[in-house]
C-alpha cells in the first residue's frame, strides 16, 4: 500500500512556544501526481512545506520518503535523495548568470565541487545540458544574462530548470505563482504541467484558478490540521471549505475564482 | 584579455619598484595585501566576515620565528611550516565557527582569536611584550642571503604572487563556484544538495593558512614577531583594507592595504602621527558612507556605466 507513496506523514507536528503550528498531519502523497496544498493565510501551509524540506524540525511525528524514515536528516541530504524545494520568493543567485545558476545544480553530482585547484573551465562540459534545461523553460536567449536583470516570472522560470537538473523524483513547490501577473501565471502553470510526466509534485498554492487546473488531489489545512482532501470538485463543494475561506457558507458563492480581491476580502472576514 | 594586459603591467611595475621605493615598505605592503587578500577570500567570497584573522596572521609569524631562531631551518621550511600551522588552527577554529551566521560567526571567530591572543601572550616562547626579536632571516634554500634587502623584496613578491594566484584559482574552481552560490543564496544552495558548511569551512581553512603565508612572510621581513600581530586591532585593520579597497574584488584588498600602509607610513613620520588611529577612522566612516564598493568597486561600476556593453 505504501508503495504508492512516495511522501507520508504521521501525526506531523510543530509547536512554537505554545503555540501549535501544524497539529497531527497525517499527508500522503501518490506517486506521479500533483498535490497541491491549500488554505486561507495562517492555516499553516508554509509551515508544513518547511517540516518536509527540513528547514524546521517536527516537534513530534514522522516524515516518510519512499517507505526511509527522514525525519532526522539534514536539508542538504535529503535533497541528495531527489526531494527539491523551491522558495516562495524566488531562489535564484542573483549574481551569478542564467546559464551559471543552471550548472550549480548539475554540478554537484560531478564531484568536483572540492576542487578549488582545477580552474572552472572544466564546468563548460556541462553547458550543453544546460542550454538544454533552458530551452525546456524558454530562457535560452538569456543564457549570458546576469540573472538580477531577469523579469520576476523569468526568474521563476529559472528556478525550475535549476531544480530540474537535478532530476528530481519530487518537487516541492512554495507558491510558485506568488507575486506574478496572468501572463507570468499561466506560462508557470504550463511548465509545470509540462515537467510533472514522470514526477511528483507537491506545491502550496494561493491561486485556486492554478490549483483547479494542475492538480490532481487537493489537501486543505486549516489552523494547522487537515480539513479535507479530494480532487478539485469535492474539495470545491465542501460547505467547510467555503466556510475557511470566506468565513461564512454562503451558497451563491463559488470558490473556484482566481479573482485575488476576493481572497483578500475572505482573509479579511476571517479576521 | 583586458585583465591579463592589467596583471603584466602590475608584474612589470612590481619588478621595477624597488628601483624607485624603498623595498622594505613595498615588502610590507605585498605582505598586508597577501592578508587583505586571504580575508577577502572570506567576505568578498563567501559573505563571511570574521573578525579573528590576526589569530592566523600571528600564529604564522610566531611559528616561523621560532623556527627560524631555534632550530636553523631554511627560510622557506619555516614559512611553509607557519602557513600550515596556521591552517590547522584554521581547520579548528573554523569547525567551530560556520556553525554560525552573521554577527555570530564574526563574535565566535573574534572570540577564539582573542583565547590565541592570550595564549601567545603568556606562552614562554614568544617573549610575551616584547615579542620575538631578532629572527634571522637566513638563506633561501641554503644558497641566497635574504639579508640583502631586494633579494628578501623578489622572494616576498614570489609569495605573494603564489598566494594570489592560489586565491584566484580557488575563486575561478568548481569549488569557486559554489561558494559563489552559498554567498547569493544559502538556503537555495542547501536546497540543492550542498552541504555549505563543509564548502565555508574548506574555505576558511584556505583562508587562514594564507593569511598565516601573509604573516610568515612578515616576520622575516621584519625579523620581527610580537604581540601587534596577533591583537584584534589587526583582523579590525584588514576588515578597513578590504573594505577600502573594495570587498569581493580581485584588485581590492591590494589597493585598499597598499593605501592603508601607505597612509600609516607617510603620517607615523610626521608630526602627524598621534592622530593615525583617527585618521583612519574618519577614513573609514567616509568609505562606509560615500563609496561601499570601495576604491575597485566605484571604478568598476564607473566603467560599467560608460564603457559597458
């Protein structure tokens, strides 16, 4: 059974000095889907994404990666085992240039990244593979660009292709979409889609109209436990959905718009 | 190819010095520009600022110096030994020390820097005040007297050419590379599989061993090791070369201890000089807050706005 998952939790949670963040989260999540994890502002999404990086550590409850305990381990190793995260504001190295940022990530399984006597000439064999995962992302024009000069959905778009060269078995992504606007939104969306073959893909997402048209399963926390999960049609017509995000069960409406003012309006009712 | 015009011309102009400047104050600045460089390496490199390379600087100085009056070894045995002390104690420190970020990791590293300090101040062998005197400066490789001054000035400048290239090499590497991405964005480089603090740590070591050639390489100048070296007004001293200079350059910190050098030669002659530490300060709140990429820096972006592609 467990087989089908590649990413579980167990009764994951985190206290902050009184303070219960995320509270016996129980996620699976199926190999070779979209997942995506929702939630009105403060439910505890980020929260849970940095236990699973491991950029905080479960106050109780366990994380389990293809069937191995990883609760215990570093960021940095568990990465090594192919689980990427992407950052809510974009993770680039701002300096360095497009094709650059692309190459560290390839690099580090050359073993090489010790060798501070060879000169970095030797990372040229890697640029054709990197020119390739730029193509995929629609930056090979940009190769020579110092990466600060990108446009923000450019540089998201990067940040993709630099996880990619890492071959991962599963992505983890923070808000992909946050801060952009349609255009940048829908070219995201497509590219996501278009690297899920073959993957599985767990993101925290604000924007519903992305999530109705990516994901396959939908997990919805609220004060940090899980309120529900399904696909988008039973998530949508949950009446506690509807309830978390604008407060009040109204019937006439719907959840499914994209429109940002209403999911202001709904974080401002629930306050 | 620009840049290559630019390190012949330095080469040449380094070469024909001492014909026009006395070689001992050029020697003193190749040395401090080989220490600005190595804690460049640091902060210009990898964004980390430590405030405890004097503990390198000396302990590099002190080992050679004992060496070179105890037991008659050539010069360059004792300068290679002193660098490698100095990296070892780089290796322990720094184990310690990229366990913290920012303003920590400059308190723990001044910390430790202040525990050698103490150290070299009661050890019996380094003559506490008073320091090591007299160190001989001996014959390079059995053959050459280093007494003679522009002989002692052509060795010093193989060094600090060595030591730059080192710098270079290690900036240009795969591992450069890396350490560049650590410098721009940590939790995306551990997000990527890299295990930074064993990168910052490789890089501290390389880091202090130079800055223990730097010092090494300064007390047979001087024929002299004491106290001054080891004082935290020393790693204070290389932070204003490099940042006067212009941090995270190539040419920075060997204009910034250049200036610096000069500055306190020209002024400790003078009249002047009860005011040096002030001076300095008021040119190091001017850099901070007119010019903070430093000499290298402002000229650079000068050249980028008008000459850029």
């Amino acid at each position: 059974m467990s087989a089908d998952y590649v990413l579980q939790t167990i009764d994951l949670r985190k206290d902050f000095k009184g303070f219960t963040a995320v509270e016996d989260v129980n996620l699976n999540i199926e190999r070779g889907t979209i997942h995506a994890l929702i939630g009105p502002n403060g439910a505890g999404k980020t929260t849970v994404f940095n236990l699973l990086t491991k950029f905080l550590t479960p106050t109780t409850g366990k994380i389990l990666y293809n069937g191995t305990d990883i609760t215990a381990m570093e960021p940095a190793a568990i990465a090594r085992m192919g689980v990427i995260r992407s950052f809510q504001i974009s993770a680039v190295f701002p300096h360095l240039s497009v094709l650059e940022n692309v190459r560290v990530s390839l690099q580090r399984t050359e073993g090489n990244s010790f060798h501070f006597w060879k000169s970095e000439k030797i990372l040229d064999g890697l640029n054709d593979r990197a020119m390739e995962l730029l193509e995929s992302v629609g930056l090979q024009e940009y190769a020579d660009t110092v990466t600060v000069d990108l446009p923000y959905g450019r540089k998201r778009a990067l940040e993709i292709a630099t996880t990619l060269a890492l071959e991962p078995e599963l992505m983890l992504l923070d808000e992909p979409t946050q801060g952009m606007g349609h255009e940048d939104i829908d070219l995201v969306a497509d590219l996501i889609k278009k690297v899920s073959v073959g993957r599985t893909i767990l993101m925290v997402e604000h924007n519903l109209h992305v999530v109705s048209k990516l994901a396959d399963k939908i997990t919805v926390l609220q004060r940090g436990a899980i309120l529900t999960e399904g696909d988008y049609q039973t998530v949508s017509a949950d009446p506690r959905v509807r309830e978390a995000y604008m407060g009040v069960s109204e019937d006439e409406e719907v959840i499914d718009s994209s429109d940002k003012a209403k999911a202001v309006a709904a974080e401002e009712a629930d306050v | 190819m620009k840049i290559n015009k630019l390190y012949l011309a330095l080469f040449i102009f380094a070469l024909i010095a001492p014909a026009a400047l006395y070689p001992v104050f050029l020697m003193k600045v190749l040395c401090f520009a080989l220490f600005a460089c190595a804690f460049n390496l640091l902060l210009g490199f990898v964004g980390l600022l430590s405030f405890g390379h004097a503990a390198f600087l000396g302990t590099g100085g002190y080992v050679t110096g004992y060496l070179m009056m105890h037991t008659g070894v050539t010069p360059e045995i004792g300068i290679i030994c002193g660098t490698i002390c100095a990296g070892l104690l780089g290796a322990f420190y720094g184990k310690l020390a990229v366990k913290r970020e920012g303003i920590y990791f400059a308190m723990v590293t001044l910390a430790l820097s202040q525990l050698a300090f103490f150290f070299y101040l009661q050890a019996p062998f380094t003559g506490g005040e008073d320091g090591m005197q007299g160190v001989p400066r001996g014959h390079l490789f059995g053959i050459i007297d280093l007494a003679d001054n522009m002989s002692m000035y052509y060795f010093v400048l193989a060094i600090f050419i060595f030591g730059f290239w080192m710098i270079h090499r290690t900036i240009h590497s795969p591992f450069g590379q890396v350490l560049k991405a650590i410098r721009e964005n940590e939790p995306r480089a551990i997000s990527l599989g890299y295990n930074v603090n064993d990168y910052k740590w490789v890089a501290f070591i390389i880091s202090s061993a130079l800055a223990g050639l730097a010092g090494s390489t300064k007390t047979l100048v001087f024929q002299l090791a004491s106290l001054t070296d080891v004082h935290w007004h020393m790693s204070g001293e290389v932070v204003l070369m490099t940042l006067l200079g212009g941090m995270g350059t190539i040419f920075g910190p060997l204009l910034g201890a250049g200036a610096v050098v000069a500055i306190q030669n020209y002024l400790s002659g003078g009249e002047m000089g009860n005011y040096v530490s002030i001076i300095m300060g008021v040119i190091f709140v001017v850099c901070v807050l007119a010019f903070r990429n430093g000499i290298v820096g402002e000229i650079n972006k000068v050249i980028k706005r008008n000459f850029g592609s």
